[in-house]
C-alpha cells in the first residue's frame, strides 16, 4: 500500500534526527519497518511501550494519512487521543 510506504518513509526520516545508539531511534526503525509488514497490531503494541514524546510524535506522523490511520485505530471516543481496532484481525489488512 503506497499510504504505508510513505508514512514509514517519513518515519525513518524522522529517526534519522535522533542519534543512532538511542533508544528512540531503533524505536522509530521498529515502527517503520513493522508498518511495511504492515504488522499493525504489532505496531501499536510497540507505540503503546513508547515513552509519551516519541509515540505522539510516531502517531502524529501516522496521523497525517488519514488512510493508513483509519487502517489503524477507531475514532476517537470519550476524550483518549487513540483506540486500538478491537475485534479485528489488523495483520496483514489493508494490502493492495
């Protein structure tokens, strides 16, 4: 899925600011390449261990194709900044 490719593109980017040897970083790279697997729920589990500054700024970066986000997460319900998709089988969904 193209909207994948260019998210995870982004994210690498992204890392690419940060020094290689952090924490941050092989966290930014996990993202990514778990995005091109598109290995979602694997994604958020990762996102959800993430310290608050590098998971918004991961999220806001996935946030910005509103595609790849839908794939992803509900609506936002009750004030949370995200939910997981429940009762749904998120690997592998949403291949071209």
């Amino acid at each position: 899925m193209k909207h994948i490719n260019t998210i995870s593109k982004k994210i690498v980017k992204e890392a690419k600011t940060l020094h290689p040897d952090s924490i941050d970083y092989q966290s930014y790279i996990s993202v990514a390449d778990l995005l091109e697997e598109h290995q979602f729920t694997a994604v958020q589990i990762v996102l959800d261990g993430l310290d608050s500054s590098p998971r918004e700024n991961i999220l806001s970066i996935i946030s910005e194709d509103e595609k790849v986000w839908n794939i992803m997460f509900e609506p936002l319900e009750d004030g949370q900044y995200l939910q997981m998709k429940v009762n749904k089988d998120l690997t592998n969904s949403g291949r071209a």
